[in-house]
C-alpha cells in the first residue's frame, strides 16, 4: 500500500486537501490527522471493519478502547447514549480542546471502538485541520495515535511515516502539534469524576467546573493484567523507545553520580534543557526544568531522537508531577515500563 502524503497549512486548512482526506476516511480507509495533542489515525467510528483495521494496522490489543473525534460539541448527543450534567458543564468549559470524557455509547457506533466496554471516550479536537477533515468525511473518527502501538506517540507527520509508511492510506501534515501529549481522559461514573489519563487539562482545571475531581490509580501505578483498560494508555507499556528506560528522581547532582557509576555502553541521559554539559553523558533534552507545557511538546519527538542515536539504556530526570507535569510523568512511567529509581 502507497501511503499519501497530504500538505496543509495549520491554520487555514487547504479545502481540497481536507475533502480528499475526508472522502477517504468516508470510503472506510484509514488516514492518520493532525490534532492538537498528537496525530490520530482516523477512520469511520461507525465503521465497524474501518475500525478493525486501525488495530492492525497499528498493532494494537483488542483490548484497548479507542476515542470517538466529533467535528462540533452539538455532534456529542448522536453518539454519545445519555450526557450527564457534569459532561455538559466540561463540554461548555473545555471543547473543543484536549479533553476526552467517558459516555454510555451509542449503538450507532462500531463495537471496535469500545473494546467489549459500554462507554467510549469522546472528544472535540480544537485543531483546525482536524475539524475540517471531520466535517468533510460527515462521521465521528476514532482515532488513537497514529504510531505502532508502544512506539512514542507522533507530534510530527515524520513520525507517523516512520511507524506506519505503507501500512495506512494516506497522511494529513499540518506540522508539529502544539500539546505534544494525548488528551486529558475522565470518567463520570461514581461519586468523583475520575481521571483516566492526565493531558492538556489539569486537574485543577477539572476541580474549578466539576467541584471534586480524583487522579485514578492506575495513572501513577500498572494496571493489573486481568483489569479492562477504561482508557486509552492504562493498561500497556505505552511511548516506549527501544532502550530501556529508567526514571531517576532527585536532584541533578545526584542524578549526574548515579548515571556515571550505572552507565554502560550506550547509555545516555535524558535531561532538561541546559543540563547536557554537567552530565557527562550522551544526552537528549525535552524542555527546560520548570517548564511543563514545553516537555509535553518535546518529550515524544526526544524518545524518538533516543532511538536514532541509538541509545540503549537511558536514565531520564523526573518532571514535576503536578498541573501538566503529570501528564509529563505519566507518560515517561509508561515508557519507563514503571522503572523509577528515587536517590
């Protein structure tokens, strides 16, 4: 299969590129999109073989629900089965944007996209490009990321060729994504809305219109092997380069201690801007220290730099795990397959 690239400019998405992206995804095929968080690899979420076929082209587990892409909040009563109040006031507060919110699903959608669960996750891109080309296709996209699956995430159309080149039909390029991290991922069931996954919406966000909102367990810890996955990026080892990874918390002059006395052959340090020149290491930075928002657009493109350099073993400084820091975090643990090491 020749995958087709298609350019477009970020903010004034080229209608002919969007209708013949749209017409694709309509006809059942798969096309990966730009989003403000990463890219997606889209197709018909009510299209139960178009479905199917995201999971093989990305090799993805059966078992990991996908996220149901509207091109408009008013899209949301059609597929999503009944809308609680507390959806209502974070659809008015944060779509479209960089929020997923767990719903009843509709039958009208493909029983692929839920995995076997009676929720799917919905959400209204912010991305220009990406409404465009929702609108154009007339139905929901699920969409995951547009990588292999456990491969960093893509926030460049590069990094989408290179996972999934002759594997998918075509490729939307609007540049780099200005998030950098999947979505923010709730759940509304129970007494406290549930985060499922940290993102582009804090938790304090999420407090200031819900009133009460809990970090799930499984954000910061593995989720047990028998367990169904709620959310997307819960339950596998997810971002992951080829190296193995191991977090180190501390401060950096202890960090610098222990990675000269552990690092073997084709070790390197995955670091904060400006620390390259003290670790004495090879080194990948991902944004400076007490910028959070800056590593969550670096730190996918950096795993993949790990991989092109050919690191084999990589210790990475730890964010803060608060406000977009824990989104940062988060996705670092999955990469590091849960391998932290406090000093």
């Amino acid at each position: 299969m020749e995958t087709l690239l298609l350019k477009t400019d970020p903010q004034h998405p080229d209608p002919a590129v969007c209708a013949k992206a749209g017409a694709l995804l309509a006809a059942g095929k798969l096309v990966a999109i730009p989003t403000e968080t990463v890219y997606g690899l889209a197709a018909n979420a009510l299209d139960e073989a178009a479905v199917r076929a995201i999971f093989a082209a990305k090799g993805r587990p059966q078992d990991n629900p996908l996220i149901v892409h509207v091109a408009h909040p008013d899209w949301l009563p059609r597929y999503a089965a009944s809308i609680p109040d507390a959806a209502r006031k974070l659809v008015n507060a944060f779509w479209p944007g960089p929020l997923t919110i767990v719903l009843p699903a509709s039958p009208q959608l493909a029983p692929a996209v839920s995995a076997g669960l009676p929720t799917a996750g919905f959400r209204c891109p912010s991305h220009p490009v990406a409404t465009a080309v929702i609108e154009a296709a007339g139905v929901p996209l699920a969409a995951p990321s547009a990588n292999r699956s456990g491969s960093p995430s893509p926030t460049a159309a590069a990094h989408v060729l290179a996972d999934l080149a002759g594997r998918i039909d075509a490729v939307v390029d609007a540049g780099p994504c200005a998030v950098g991290v999947e979505s923010t991922v709730v759940a509304l069931h129970g007494d406290v809305p549930h985060i499922l996954r940290p993102g582009g919406i804090t938790p304090a966000q999420l407090k200031a219109v819900l009133g009460a909102a809990e970090v799930d367990p499984a954000v910061l810890e593995g989720l047990d092997d028998a367990a169904k996955a709620a959310s997307p990026g819960m339950k596998y080892k997810h971002y992951a380069p080829k190296a193995s990874v191991t977090i180190l918390k501390g401060p950096l002059d202890v960090f610098v201690r222990y990675t000269r006395a552990h690092a073997v052959d084709g070790t390197f340090a995955l670091c904060f801007d400006g620390e390259e020149t003290r670790i004495g290491l090879p080194c990948v930075s991902y944004g400076p220290a007490r910028d959070a928002a800056a590593q969550a657009r670096e730190l996918f493109g950096a795993l993949r730099a790990l991989d092109e350099r050919g690191a084999r073993a990589v210790f990475a400084r730890a964010p803060e795990e608060t406000g977009m820091g824990l989104a940062v975090y988060n996705r670092l643990l999955r990469a590091a397959g849960f391998s932290v090491v406090t000093l």
